[in-house]
C-alpha cells in the first residue's frame, strides 16, 4: 500500500517519560476509509498513541505521519486534517452547546452560509434540542458525548480519533454513538481511530484491532482473524482449590490445545468445545479442585488477549 | 456534508478575538470573581475615608492642610482595590483539568492568542470595574481636575494596572494548572497594596514603610493616578506610573509567556 493510501502511518512510535516507556516501537499502517480499533487495558499507552498523533505530545523516538503529514513537523497540516474527541469529554461546561460548536468553527476559520449550515448538521447529530441553548454544566454524561463528538467534528476533518468515547456512557447512549461511528465511515468515508478498552466495541466497529499491552502492539488483525487464531472453542473453569494442579490435568487431555491460567479461573482453547466439555470436567474433579462453573463458549477478544499476554483487558473478566 | 467548507489557519488577530468571545461570554456567569470586586473597593473607601480623613487633614502630624480632600485621594486606591488581581486565570486551570485546553491545542489556534485573547477580556472586565467606583466618588463629590478626557485616561491607566498584574495569576495557572495556587496569588496583592501610599501621603509615613513606598512601583501608579484626580495634567508623574505599569508588566507578563510555553510544548 502506498504512503498516499494510509491514513496513519507509523514506524517505531516511542513515547518515554523518565525512565518508563509509554509507548514502545509502534508500527501501524492504517488505511484511509478503515475503522481501526485499538484495544488495550488501562494504563497500555493507548492514550499516549493518540496524544501523539494528534500533535499534543511529541514522539521520544519513531515517526508518526497523519492524514500524510509528519506529526513533528507539519503539526499545522495535521490539525487541520484531525478531529479528535479525548477520554475526557472536554467541555467548557460555562459555555452553551451552540457557543462551543461556534468557537470551533471560528478556530478553524469557518465562516458564512456554510458553517452556518454546518452548525445546523451537528445541531442535529448532537439531538439534544433546546438544551443545545444552554450551559453544557445542566448536561447528562451521554450529551455531553455527543457534544464532545459533534465539536471534532466541525470542520469535517478526514480523520477522527475517538479515545474511549462510550466509556462511562448507559448502553443506549453508547449504541447511539456506535451508529454515528458507522455512519461517519460509511457516508463520509472517514478514518476512524477508536481506542477501547470494550470488547464488544472493538468487535461491533473495527474493521481491524491493534490490541497493545505495556506500550508494545501484542498483535493486530480483524477480529475474525484474531479469534480464530485462538482456536474454536473456549471452556472456562472457575475453579477453586489447587488451581495449578487442575491446570496440569486438563493439560494431559488430547483434545486441549491451551490452558491459560489466570487467578482461579482456567481458560482452556480447544477444537471442539462440546467433545472437551465432559473429559474437563471429570479431569478436574479428579485433580481434587472445586470447580464452581465450566462455560463453553465461542472466542472473545479478550481470549485472544489472554493468549497474547496471560492477562485479561477488562477488570473483572476472571471473575465473568 | 458541507461542501464549502475549508478548514485554515485564522491567524493570531482572528484567534484572539475567538479567545477573547468566549471569555467576555463567561464574565457575568461567574459572579464570583465581580461581586468582591466590587464589594472591596467601596468598603475600603468608606472605611479609610471615615477613619483617616480627619488624621490626613489640618496641620497635624501626616496633616497635608485644610484644603486636602482625601476622598479625591482615596479614589485611585479604590481602583486599584477593584482591578488588582482580576483574572480569568482560573478558567485556565479548569480548561487544564477538563481537557478543554487539550482540545483547543489540537486546533490550528495560535497559541499565545489563547493567553491574549483572556487578557483582552480582563482588561475589559477591570475597566468596567472601575465605573462604579468614579460613579462613587462624583457622588461623595469627588471631581477630576483633568475633566473627562483625564478620567478616560484615569480609566485606562488603571485598567492596564490590572492587566498587567493579572501576569501573576496567569503565569501559576498556566504553570501548576492548581486552582489552589492561583488562589495564592493574592498574597503578593498585599505588599503591592500596603507596602505604600494607599491609605495616607508619602509624608505621613516614617521609617521603614516610608523607604518600601519609595521602592514599591504601585506607590509612582497611585501618583499618577492621583495627579488626574487632585492636580491637573502631570505629564512627569504619568511617565512615572506607566514606567512602573510597565516594569511590573516585564516581570508578570514575562513570567506568564514562559508559564504558556511550558505549557503548550509538546515535550
């Protein structure tokens, strides 16, 4: 692909604070049109990534090149190619709906009958009605949301990151922002960036994930591509007792592929779910463990994670 | 989609405007920062003209004569009370903590017109502020020696005072982004305002204060201020009180620009 097709391009992306790596030797080639999700715990550098390449933060070492531009040295071209709405919905909450989507405009130089009539789109995306009139500080986290994302939108950038734009939102709200995700893409060919770190998300809008771990890309592909990666099946123990040796006797089964062990719960990969299901459950009431619940279930992201790293994405997931 | 529409670089005159918009915009929603700017003023006048009037007086110590009306002497520290310290500092702060600043640093806007853009806004803001207290001062009897174009002048001195002491307040938001230490910037509000000729004449002060008053920029603002007031044109004493504006201005305003690179580096 060549360098005028992509929208992000980076080589060796390293972000240092002190003596702790951030980021650490990112490669991404993200075509223009994709929606890239970027998957990864709290606290991965999935923030950090997108601090860089939306021109807040320099890169300590690699180039980053957005929308065509270099990051470092064309930091003007690249802002006014961007929209970005941040993790954190950042508002002035003094302001008036209308009076920040006006400010926007005004900073990208949008004047006349047509950022008027582009104020009228996004007073319409944003649906919010007459409270677009008042002060963002009377609003619901979900308009505040949608706000957020109707401001970087503005000026029609051909690139929008979105850094954990659901999170903290109620599941009716995150759908809403979902389809505008999707309609963005498809009507006006938009490149998305989307970082999170839910599954479901990754998996409803990416085209493609990069999933990141430590600052280091751990692996990236479709989300087809990476479940299947892991096998067809997945079993899940939640087993309590000794879980190593539990472990080590699911391991001696012939039909196991892996056995993941992560606190009290094993994640075990197996070809055929329903063949494995008997032989595990009787391999581990022979090792002497308890087991509280056995799952069988298709791959998720997060197994894939769990492979790649022995950890899970989500807080809570051993105990799902 | 918009079809016409072209996103560009508006240019640091064209952002400042922007900056200056929204901050204008956000003046009356923040009560707080006007009601003790204009509470102070009038109490310290009343105060210090019912207490030192009549020790200011005569032939006394500190007395300046019969004829020396130090209502028309205390106008000028009212003012100084009602426009030092004025900020939108601690909008900065709150842009710092909520990510709005982030948001306007991955626009195209000229960075130092985010800092011109609020300072513009303040020196809106403390020249109003200093209406009411001429308004005040014509009603105890107060009159200008200089007419109407020297209160213009009294208005603008005063109100680049403001501006230009507002560099503290800026420089420690821009540089901590803590709305605690901002808060903290008032104390060098003190020094400035007693350390010198607010309350009495430089005659009347002895000793070590008298020296501080000598030392102190504001002392040479109140002078200048006070000529407009109780004399008639005093270019001198104008040359001086804008001298000091402006040394005080080199430090404050220096501070805060180094603060806003500090700030909007990428590093």
């Amino acid at each position: 692909m060549s360098n005028a097709e992509l929208a992000i391009e980076t080589q060796g992306l390293t972000r240092a604070f002190g003596d702790l790596r951030a980021v650490d030797g990112i490669d991404l080639a993200i075509p223009r049109g994709e929606i890239y999700g970027f998957l990864g715990p709290n606290g991965a550098g999935k923030s950090t990534v997108v601090r860089m390449l939306c021109t807040l933060l320099v890169p300590t070492a690699g180039t980053a090149r957005v929308a065509g531009f270099d990051v470092v040295h064309q930091a003007e071209q690249v802002r006014l190619s961007i929209g970005a709405a941040l993790q954190a919905t950042a508002i002035d909450p003094k302001q008036t709906g209308r009076e920040l989507l006006r400010l926007q405009a005004r900073l990208y130089g949008l004047r006349g009958p047509a950022a008027a009539s582009r104020l009228a789109e996004l007073a319409e995306l944003v649906d919010i009605g007459d409270a677009l009139d008042r002060r963002v500080s009377t609003y619901s986290g979900g308009m505040k949301r949608r706000l957020d994302l109707a401001i970087a939108l503005v000026h029609t950038p051909s690139l929008l990151f979105l850094d954990e734009p659901t999170t903290g939102l109620d599941p009716s709200s995150r759908v809403r922002v979902w389809d505008e995700v999707r309609r963005l893409n498809a009507a006006e060919g938009m490149t998305i960036f989307l970082t999170t770190q839910y599954l479901e998300e990754a998996d409803e809008l990416a085209s493609r994930v990069g999933i990141i771990d430590r600052g280091r890309l751990a692996t990236q592909g479709t989300p087809a591509d990476l479940k299947r990666a892991v096998g067809a099946d997945v079993v899940e123990a939640d087993v309590h007792g000794d879980i190593e040796q539990a472990a080590a006797a699911v391991r001696a089964l012939a039909e196991i592929e892996e056995v993941v062990v992560a606190g009290h719960v094993l994640t075990i990969r197996t070809a055929n779910g329903s063949a494995a299901l008997s032989p595990v459950a009787l391999a581990l009431a022979a090792s002497g463990a308890e087991v509280r619940s056995l799952t069988l279930r298709t791959p998720t992201l997060d197994d894939v994670f769990l492979q790649l790293t022995g950890g899970h994405l989500q807080a809570g997931a051993e105990a799902a | 989609m918009s079809d016409a529409l072209h996103a560009r670089k508006v240019g640091f005159f064209g952002d400042v405007v922007s900056v200056a918009i929204r901050a204008l915009r956000s003046i009356p929603r923040d009560p707080e920062v006007i009601i003790p700017a204009l509470i102070i003023p009038v109490f310290f006048y009343f105060v210090n003209v019912g207490a030192l009037s009549k020790l200011t007086g005569g032939a006394g110590a500190g007395g300046q004569g019969a004829d020396f009306d130090y209502k028309a002497f205390q106008i000028p520290t009212a003012i100084l009370f009602a426009v030092t310290g004025i900020s939108r500092a601690n909008t900065v702060v709150t842009d710092i903590q909520t990510g709005y600043l982030d948001r306007l640093l991955m626009t195209p806007v000229n960075r130092l017109a985010l800092l011109v853009g609020m300072m513009v806004a303040d020196f809106v803001l403390v020249a109003a502020l200093t209406i009411p207290v001429i308004v005040l001062g014509i009603i105890t009897g107060v009159s200008f020696a200089t007419g109407v174009g020297g209160a213009i002048v009294f208005v603008l001195v005063a109100s680049l005072w403001g501006l230009v002491f507002a560099g503290f307040p800026y420089a420690i938001a821009l540089k901590t982004g803590n709305p605690a230490a901002v808060n903290t910037s008032f104390v060098i509000f003190f020094p400035f305002m007693f350390l010198t000729t607010a309350f009495v004449p430089e005659s009347a002060l002895s000793g070590w204060l008298s020296g501080a008053a000598k030392a102190n920029p504001v002392t040479y603002l109140l002078e200048a201020l006070r000529s407009l007031v109780m004399t008639g044109w005093d270019g001198t004493a104008l040359l001086k009180g804008l001298a000091a504006i402006g040394g005080v201005g080199v430090v404050t305003l220096g501070l805060a620009l180094l603060a806003l690179r500090g700030r909007v580096a990428r590093g």
